[in-house]
C-alpha cells in the first residue's frame, strides 16, 4: 500500500465512502461471467457443503450435500458441479483464431474464454482443495467415480492457479478487485468481509455487515452461530430439503452481493492493457484445454524443482508487467510513482524538435522538450524515460532543477529528417515521464526436467496414475 | 491483598489455558489487555456484558471433527501416535510404554505428572513412555495456571516430546500457515511449562525438546500424520513477554485507586454492574487497538468502537498508521493534507508527503 492509498483510506474514514484508488478497470469483465459461491463443511479441510453458482443472476443453481459426511454424496454433489461448470467451460472450445508465433508453429486460440468469479481468496482457495481433491480420481477402475469429476478437478485447479498469476482475469475475488479500484474506511483485513466492502462503495458502511444474522458469510467457512443453530438440527432431521434451504438462506445474500460488485468493476471504463492481458488468458486457456485434449495427466501435487523455478519467473515477469501496465493505463496509478520521484508530469514549456546528434552518417535526431512540473523528481540524468502520451516513444532525462525537467527524445520519431507529425509533444501539452518500463525480461535459463541436477533432488518421477489415487479418501 | 486481585473485586479468576496464554503475546502494547490478563478477567464475559460480544465460535462439526481425530490418534494406548513417533523421533519398538495420567482423579494429577516426570528424568529410563493427560503448570503474573498438552513423549537419550494434536489437513506436506503458527505457539506453553518443572526438580530443562511434535490429518483423510516443528522463536516470544507480565506491578502503580474491572457477578455468575461505568473504568487504562486484535482479543470491538469515536488512524491498520509515521488522528492527518494544520516538529517530512499526495489525488480525479 502506498501513502496515496493510505491517504485515500483516511478520506473513506473521514467522510464515511470509499475513494476510487483506479480510474479504469484493471481486470477483464466476461459478458457472461460464472460466479460461484462454494461453502464447507466447518473442521474439514475441504468437504464441500453447498455451492450457488451460475451465469445468470435471475437464475442461480443451488448446489447442496444434504449429509456431508457421505462421501456417496460428496462425489455426487462434484458430478452435479462438473455438469454445470464443463459445459460452461467447453462451451468457448469452439470458436478459435489462428495465432502465428515467430519460431514456432501457429496455434489455435479460442475468441473468447470463462471467467469464474468467487468471493474472497479464501474461495479460490477452497476451489483448489477441491480441484485437488477430485482430479486424481478415475471414472474407471475399482474405484469409480462419475465421468466429469477428475475434468472438473482439473479445471478447478487450473482456475485457482490462474488467480495467484497477476493480471490474469480468468479468476477473480470479488473482494480483491474491489479492494484494487477502491480504497474503503477500514483495515485490509476487515476488507475481506464482501458485505462490508461493497457497503463502504455504495450504500456507506454498517456495522450490519459483520452480522452473521443479516449478512452470512461469504464463505467457504460457515457462521458457527449457523452451524449449531440451524445446520446441525437440519441434518440431523434428516429432511434434505430442509438442509437446502437453510444452506440457500446463507447463499442467497452473497449471490446478490456478487453481482452488485461486477456491476461496480462494470461500470468503470477498461484499461488500455485490459484486452492484451485478456489475450494471453485466452492463449494459457486454449494451451490447458490442448493439454487436456491430448490426454496429459493431471497436475502434480507439487512442481518440481525446474517447474517450480519457471512457475515462479514467469509470475515475476507478469507481476513486473502488470505493475507497468496499470501506472501506465492509470494516471492515479501513476501518481504513486510521482509522489516517489518515479514518474513526473507537467506542462511543456519549451522544445527544440529539430535538434540532432551527430554529424555524417552518425547524425540523428534528437529532441529536446523542458517540462515544468510540481512533482519531487528523483531521477538521474541519463535514466531511461517511457511516457504514457506517447507509449512507442523512447527518452533520456537530460536534467532536473527547480521544477524544470529537460528531457531527450531518443525513439519513436519516424525515418525522415525531421519528427513525425505528433511524435515530439508541443509547448502548453501536458505529458508524463517515467523511469518505469515494460522492457521485456528473457525467462531464464533453466535444464529440462530429466536434467534437474542432484542439488535440486534430481529428475521428478513422472506420474503414473495410480489406484491409490483414485481411491484416497475423503473424509 | 495484590493489587490486580483488587481490580478483578469479587469476580471469580479466569484461569488462562494454553492458547490464552499463547495469546498474550499477540498485542504486548497493550495495557488494557495485560492488566485484565494479569487480573485473570474474563474478557469475553466483559466484552458480552459491554454490548461488544466477540466475533469469535466454533463450529460444532468443528469440535466433533477435532474430537474424534484426537481419539483416532489415543486409541488402544496411543498406538497409532507411537506408530508415528517411532518414525519421526527413532522410538525403539519394543520398549514403549503407556502412561494415562487421568487414572489418578483430577486433584492428584498434577502431583502425580511431577512425579512421574521426576522418575523418568532421574532414572534416564532406557524405555520410550507416553505420558497421556499430564498436567503441568505455569505462573502467569503471581498465579498459577494449569495446562494440560496432549502427550508428552519421553525418549532413549533422554528427551521429553511435546505432542500436540491438531485437527486441520496437512495437504501434499503443506498447511495453513496461520493454523500452524497458532499450534506452534501454543506448544511452546507447554515447552516451557515442563522446563519450568524440570527446572524446580533440579533437572537439566534442556531435557525438554525445542521441536514439538505436531500432529494432524494427512490430505483429505483421517489418517495422521506427524511433522517436527521447532517453536525457539514462539518460545523466546513467550518468555518475554511473561517476563513482562510480572512486571506488571509498574503498571499497576500507576492506576488511580479507585479503578476496579470488577463485573459484580450475581449468583448466576452473570454480571450485575452497570455496563456504562465497567467502560468508564476500562477506557481509564489505555488499549492499544488494531485490526489483528479482530482474530485474537475478545474485547476487540470494543476497542475498535473507541478508535473509531477518537477517530484513530490505528482503525486503518498498522501499515497506514506505520505510513502516517507519528500522525495519530485522522482529523490531524487529514488538516496536513488539505494544509489547514500547521506540522508540529518532526511532522514536516510526513506533511510534506501528504500535501503532495492530495495535490495529485486532486489532480488525477478531477
């Protein structure tokens, strides 16, 4: 959190409203977003209860295991999620687009992909336990189980891994995105709680909101006040509709609140970097379902150690981008890099477009532009400068005193003798400069899995299905 | 008489358990919170009888589920846990014997595990024995509290195990951190509560490990599993922070001598003095409010109900009030940033900032 936020939560606090904290939308917003609500059973680590979930938000599907420690029923309560999520999820399979790629063959990318919504990260959570809990499991063998619960696993897991990768939207927590474009009048941790935060953005908060009576949870752990009150005597009667209905009561507010917080992400305009981020969900979807298609097994329990290390360098790569992406889509974003000296903004007062470099054949182009700023730059001269205005541009900080920066433009002018029309701002414009830039990082350089050396506990057995997979229990 | 045994009046002590005082040590700022800690206050009786209740309950599928692991893991004499304790810690197989010390009726037990601890740390028995429901003792600010771990594990070579039974999933070797922290914490009580007694029998209280042995379900199943986990750092937490709990009598100096958290139980046990002068008197002893006190202090609300009337920055959370670097209220921060206050001394660096940032908040969202 910068002091930019902190002091945006002091406001929220002050006048009793959150503060924009974005003034785009950084995340993709499907059309027909697949919000899910999961629940648990309290003191089991991942046995579900219920679940709300659907496209349409007049129409929700209510999930229910109405004895939770049948595990008949647990299976069929993931048999009924998997007929409701895969038909959503491979209903994009079938429009794609050819993707050219340079040094390597072309590829099939769907035009668009799912998007599932959950409430808060402890749901992306739960969804990964219960990814890992059902995608070992086989249809066939001595322990079967229904056709789409080890697909299901599959997808489960690949969604709760794609919402740990910054920028994807393939999987969002409500709570997060808001809690990105909004900063609210309490703590991060009471942030957490979606009735409170979308109260803080709309209506103005309400102690309303941390009653378990009026606003339940949003899950995936239960009221305890719920469980012994009316859970537990609705199961123990026995009456599965009962169960159902006491469960729907709990899911019910949540759903609404669902949806109220994608028509707030909604409502805000999308960022410039929303769609390429989009893209490559796209591409990381279209490779899970190829993946999937070509029969390779489930996703390991835990990488290994080459896995593991290019996991990690592709996410920093993509948290360095996104970091980039979003200052440069977002002057608020930016802000915070101009209250740190990073970036600087202001007003042009002075320019010599024609200015060169230069004699012979080593002559070129170089402009100078003076800007008059009121930021605090700590930048030195000779740092490499990238500006929003102007994105293929290129520049070098030449100098900065007294409000005045003087900086060169190196790149991004055209071929002729003279700058391209537009392509060198103009006295009275108003830019921004910043030391940040999305240069790309090659990934590094790491063996293939079978030549993992010795220090790092040598080649990762491959994965051979077991039985003993299938049949893990769970209880 | 004690001077916290004055403020506590007539209201029965609250013996504090393990995870009470594993708890101590989350907010060691905070007056209010050790002075009623030190008196053995019932705090969640406090914070009910304030109209504050705590957000805190558990479940009862959670206590069915983690009373039903713990006697999956003490069933026919331990032997699934010594089955796991061979493994982790090189228990020989055949000389292992089994100790309940319950058999010996409450009033005795915790005699009875002095003595028995005392044999087995004299004797250097060559034999692996587990004791079952021992029951140690620990002083908590001049009174004592009694704690009872789940297992100690005594060893060849001579070391006595902590082991403490938890309910949550190890899955593929990995655990909620938080739920393992709080384990380890609490363990450390019990670590420290046997070296204090091995100490006063005139043993070497090294003798008791600094790893504890953690039990839990492994993956989706019943089936247990048990990991080494090493609590020095909880420990040295814990020591100092007791340490400074008998200091206490500095704080207690200090009170004015009217001041009394006394709740006046009636013969229900339920309190019969008025909630509005029980808050007078807890607001006279500053409390040290934040956001993490929601998950760990039973008065937490009532906390948060007074920053938010003084309008504390501390509402926000630690990192805000660590950002705001000495500018306590929000009125005060906010007067900095709209340049209607004038910075104190010392305040000129953070006013500066804050002057800044509202300047390009104003200016982004025009």
């Amino acid at each position: 959190m910068s002091l930019l936020t902190s002091l945006a939560r002091l406001r929220a606090l002050d006048e009793g409203v959150a503060q924009p904290i974005a003034t785009v939308r950084h995340c993709h917003l499907s059309a027909r977003p697949m919000v899910f609500i999961p629940l648990k059973l309290s003191g089991e680590a991942a046995a579900p209860l219920a679940a709300m979930l659907g496209t349409d938000r007049a129409a929700p599907h209510l999930l229910v295991v109405t004895q939770p420690r049948n595990r008949d029923l647990r299976f069929a309560w993931a048999a009924e999620l998997a007929g409701l999520l895969l038909p959503y999820i491979e209903g994009f399979l079938s429009g794609t687009e050819t993707v050219e790629r340079r040094g390597a063959d072309p590829y099939e990318r769907v035009l668009d992909a799912p998007q599932l919504v959950v409430p808060n990260p402890a749901g992306v959570a739960f969804t990964r336990l219960l990814g890992r809990s059902t995608r070992f499991r086989r249809p066939d063998g001595p322990y079967p189980v229904p056709e789409g619960v080890p697909v299901l696993g599959r997808w489960l897991t690949y969604f709760a891994e794609r919402a740990a990768y910054p920028g994807s939207s393939l999987t969002l927590a409500a709570t997060e995105e808001l809690g990105r474009h909004w900063a609210s009048g309490q703590s991060g941790l009471e942030d957490a709680n979606l009735a409170a935060l979308t109260g803080w953005i709309t209506d103005g908060p309400s102690d309303e909101a941390e009653d378990p009576l009026i606003w339940p949870p949003a899950g995936p752990a239960t009221d305890p006040g719920f469980d012994a009150e009316v859970l537990a005597p609705a199961i123990e009667s026995g009456s599965a509709e009962r169960v159902a209905e006491a469960l729907r009561g709990q899911l019910e507010p949540t759903w609404r609140l669902m949806w109220r917080a994608i028509d707030l992400l909604g409502a805000l305009p999308a960022g410039a970097g929303v769609a390429s981020r989009w893209e490559q969900d796209r591409g990381s979807f279209s490779g899970m379902a190829a993946q999937l298609a070509e029969g390779a097994p489930p996703q390991a329990r835990r990488d290994g150690a080459i896995a593991a290390a290019s996991r990690l360098a592709r996410m920093e790569r993509a948290q360095a981008a996104y970091d980039v992406q979003r200052a440069y889509d977002d002057p608020l974003v930016m802000a915070e890099h101009r209250l740190t000296g990073e970036a600087f903004a202001g007003e042009v007062v002075e320019t010599d477009a024609d200015r060169v470099e230069g004699e012979g054949r080593s002559r070129k182009l170089r402009p100078l532009v003076v800007i008059k700023t009121d930021d605090p730059v700590r930048l030195a001269p000779g740092t490499a400068l990238g500006t929003p205005q102007r994105r293929e541009q290129g520049a070098e900080l030449m100098s900065a005193r007294d409000g005045l920066v003087t900086v060169k433009i190196t790149k991004g002018m055209g071929r002729s003798k003279t700058p391209a029309p537009g392509s060198v701002p103009e006295v009275g414009e108003r830019v921004c400069y910043t030391s940040l830039t999305d240069d790309f990082k090659g990934s590094p350089g790491l063996p293939e899995a079978e030549a993992t050396p010795w220090t790092h506990g040598g080649p990762p057995p491959e994965y051979v299905p077991a039985d003993e997979d299938a049949v893990e229990e769970w209880s | 008489m004690n001077r916290l045994d004055v403020l506590r009046g007539t209201t029965p002590q609250k013996p504090h358990d393990a995870r009470a005082i594993a708890a101590l040590a989350a907010n060691p700022g905070c007056t209010r919170r050790a002075l009623m800690d030190g008196a053995g206050i019932d705090k969640d009786a406090a914070a009910r009888h304030l109209g504050f209740p705590a957000p805190f309950g558990q479940s009862p599928f959670a206590i069915t589920r983690g009373n039903v692991f713990e006697a999956l893991v003490k069933a026919d004499g331990c032997a699934e846990l010594l089955r796991m304790l061979r493994e982790v810690l090189g228990l020989p197989i055949a000389e292992v014997a089994y100790h309940d010390v319950e058999n010996v009726g409450a009033h005795l037990r915790h005699a009875h595990t002095r003595a028995l601890f005392d044999r087995a740390a004299r004797d250097g028995l060559d034999a692996g024995t587990v004791y079952d429901h021992p029951l140690l003792s620990l002083e908590i600010a001049g009174h004592t509290a009694y704690l009872e771990p789940d297992v100690v594990a005594f060893q060849m070579g001579g070391r006595f195990h902590i082991v403490e039974i938890k309910s949550f999933a190890v899955i593929d070797g990995q655990a909620d951190p938080a739920a393992v922290a709080a384990a380890a914490r609490q363990a450390a009580v019990y670590v420290l509560a046997l070296r204090r007694l091995l100490e006063e029998l005139g043993h070497d209280p090294l003798r008791v490990a600094h790893d504890v042995v953690l039990v839990c379900p492994e993956n989706f199943a019943n089936r247990p599993v048990a990991t080494l986990v090493d609590v020095r750092r909880q420990l040295a937490v814990l020591r100092r922070q007791l340490s400074r709990m008998t200091g206490l009598d500095g704080l207690v100096a200090e009170l004015p001598d009217d001041l009394s958290f006394d709740l006046l139980p009636g013969e229900d046990g339920l309190p019969t003095r008025p909630a509005a002068e029980l808050a007078d008197a807890l607001r006279r002893v500053t409390a040290r409010y934040a956001p993490d006190c929601l998950s760990t202090c039973d008065l937490c609300f009532f906390c948060r109900d007074e920053a938010r009337q003084e309008g504390a920055s501390d509402l926000l959370g630690r990192q805000v009030r660590d950002e705001l670097g000495g500018v306590a209220s929000v009125a005060e921060a906010l007067g900095l940033a709209d340049g209607t206050r004038d910075p104190a001394e010392g305040q000129e660096e953070i006013a500066r900032l804050l002057r800044n940032a509202e300047r390009l908040r104003r200016e982004c969202l025009a």
